[in-house]
C-alpha cells in the first residue's frame, strides 16, 4: 500500500471515529440563492434523442468565434434544473452530511420556490428574504460557463433581512451556531453593507468575554473579476474585521486565488503547486484572517499562518456535473474543521465531498466520504 493510500485509509477511520458528532453541530449559512439550470450545447444532432455535445469551452469559443460578423444559431439542452447558489449548495452539502442548519437567503417571496423544498424540507430554519437568481450553467469537459440573471438579488439587502427576518433572529442564529458561513460576495450587490451592518450593530455591542472561544466563519467571495479594485479591497477589510469574534477562513478557487493576489500587488505569475502554495503562504502574510484555503480543480492548498499543506483529489474522469463542486469543497473542507481535523485532514474532507459530489451528483453522507477515501478513484 502506498504512503498517500495509507493516509487516506486514516482520514477515512478519522471520520468513522466522530462520524456521531456532526448531529451536535449547527450552521448557519447565506445569503444567496439561484435556480440552476444545467446545460449542455449541442455539436451534432443524430435524430431527437441523441446528439453530441460541444466538448471544450475552447470548442465553443471557438464557435462563437466564427459566427462574428456572421451571426449563428446553437441549440441547448436541459440536463437538470436544480438548487442553485453557493450558500444553497453549500448549506444542502452540510445538511446531508448530518449538519443541523439553517439557512438566510434568496429562496423565493413571499413563497420558497420549489427547486429549494428539499432544502427546506430538511434545514432546522430557513429564512427567506427575497426571490432567487437563475444561472443558466453551460457544461463542458473542461469546466463550465455560468451565465447569472441577478436582478431579484437586489432585495437581498440589510433593510430587507431587518424587515421579513429581524435583528434579532439573525443574532440568534449567530450565537447558537458552530460555523457561520457567508458565500456569494460578488453576484449580491449589497453584500459588503450586509457584513459591514452585522459587525456593527450585532458583534460589536457583544464583545467576547476574556478567553471566550472563537467559532468558525467562512466567506467565499465567489469570482470577483467584474467588480472593481476598491470594492474587492472594501470586503476585504470588512471579512477582516470578523477576527474581533471568530476564527476567519476565506475560501478561493484557483481563479480567484490569482484575482485577489493581483488587487494586493502580488506577483502570480507561475501556475504550478509548489508556485500556488507559495503564493497563499504570501497572500496569507497580509490578510488578518486565521486560515487561508484554495481549490484547484485537481487538489487543494491551505495555510494556517505556521504552514501552507495541500491535498491531492480524486481522479474523477467522467464527472456528472461539476457546477457546485466548489460549494461541496468548502462544506467538507468546514466540516473537518468542525471536528477537530487539521489543515491537512480538512482538505482531505473537502476535496472528497466535492469528488463524490462530481462523481455520483450527489451531496455525500460521511459513510461515502469513508467509502471514496478507502477506493480512491486513482
């Protein structure tokens, strides 16, 4: 048996050995919420039923290209219509993992949308604010192009979260749960005055008392390209400010890894892993936050200050779907280090709850995290 089988059969006894504990473990996730719907483009068509798919985002710009000047017609075809959003995806990861949560966001008013009832059916409370997005989700081999209608997110506001769920059930929730998780920056326009309203009128009045312990938040800023320098650096400063009552972890994919490394004057120019690790261990330097964590599609890194490690993921060769796979990442990865699993081991969660995710399009009990870690897809 080989040294990284061996570590991935102690992981997986690891998380026999607490599996028990995750029914003790709340959360508290938001603010976002998108109906997917997941879509393949058509090459070529054989008869009704079957034809081939685009397979390459770069076959398909390539398409796109060659129409300029000319116009072209392509044709889409729904694969599935499901729940969408990082918080949505993210909190139903957490949910099938034995996690009681809760959940504040966009999923439908004054009535849940469907696509969210399972969510709903199996959440301990869920507080709905506004109607959700829709993400047209264009899939390829190669990864995916997910084409966002935002505007009912514009009631996901500080007013509106004051309005239909109040101050104080929004403390409440704060306060009773292990790991809070706020996903989504980018695509919510008011996200920044939301954070920025919480520390101040509901952390700040309630300092932690001397040697109280700090408990988990997780921010996902979620693809900040389109947004301008100032305004990523404001919610910067702002996930920052949450180090006064918790312990901060900041999740990137690869892509924005190189987006925020790039508003902070940091050179990312190289694109291996030893580069990668290097880099978070530099970005980690000036960022006050306890722990830093990104998700390439083929592993993961994470620095806790003291160290940077990653993990290698699963080979998956024919995934399913890979839209949300990041979401299914980070509820694995805030899964271990809710229970008390390392940098090292948390990724090892995290990359696995994604790998299943891809491999099955399913969100993993902790029994098919044991199961992937002990037949690991080589």
């Amino acid at each position: 048996m080989s040294k990284e089988s061996e570590t991935r059969r102690q992981i997986a006894a690891q998380i026999q050995a607490v599996e028990q504990q995750t029914a003790q473990l709340r959360a508290f996730v938001g603010l976002d919420g998108f109906v997917d719907e997941i879509l393949h483009l058509v090459d070529k068509r054989q008869d009704v039923s079957n034809f081939h798919r685009i397979p390459t985002i770069h076959d398909f710009a390539t398409r796109v290209e060659e129409a300029s000047g000319r116009s072209t017609n392509m044709e889409l075809v729904t694969q599935r219509i499901k729940l969408g959003g990082n918080g949505p995806i993210m909190a139903n990861a957490l949910v099938s993992a034995g996690v009681q949560v809760s959940y504040l966001g966009a999923l439908g008013f004054p009535d849940t949308h469907p696509v969210f009832q399972p969510l709903v059916d199996r959440a301990t409370k869920v507080f709905s604010v506004a109607n959700p997005g829709h993400t047209d989700a264009y899939e390829f081999e190669d990864g995916k192009l997910l084409m966002g209608k935002l505007t009912p997110l514009n009631d996901m506001c500080w007013d509106k979260i004051l309005e239909r769920m109040g101050k104080l059930a929004l403390a409440e929730q704060m306060e009773q749960s292990d790991l809070v998780a706020f996903v989504n920056w980018t695509m919510l326009p008011f996200m920044s005055q939301v954070w920025s309203s919480i520390h101040q009128e509901i952390l700040e009045p309630q300092p932690l008392a001397e040697g109280q312990r700090k408990k988990r938040i997780f921010f996902d800023l979620c693809d900040p390209q389109k947004r301008p320098q100032e305004d990523i650096l404001e919610a910067l400063q702002i996930i920052q400010r949450f180090q006064s009552h918790f312990s901060v972890c900041l999740g990137l994919n690869e892509k924005e890894c190189y987006e925020i490394a790039e508003v902070l004057g940091l050179d990312h120019s190289g694109s291996s892993r030893d580069q990668l690790m290097e880099l978070v261990s530099k970005m980690h330097q000036i960022l006050n936050l306890d722990t830093l964590v990104v998700h390439p599609v083929r592993y993961a890194v994470a620095s806790n200050r003291k160290s940077v490690v990653s993990f290698e993921g699963p080979f998956i060769a024919k995934p399913v779907i890979t839209t949300g796979a990041g979401d299914h990442f980070n509820a694995g990865f805030c899964l271990g280090q809710l229970l008390g699993f390392d940098e090292h081991d948390s990724l090892a969660c995290g990359v696995s709850t994604s790998g299943f995710y891809v491999k099955t399009g399913k969100s993993p009990a902790l029994s098919d995290l044991v199961e992937l870690l002990n037949q690991w897809p080589e």
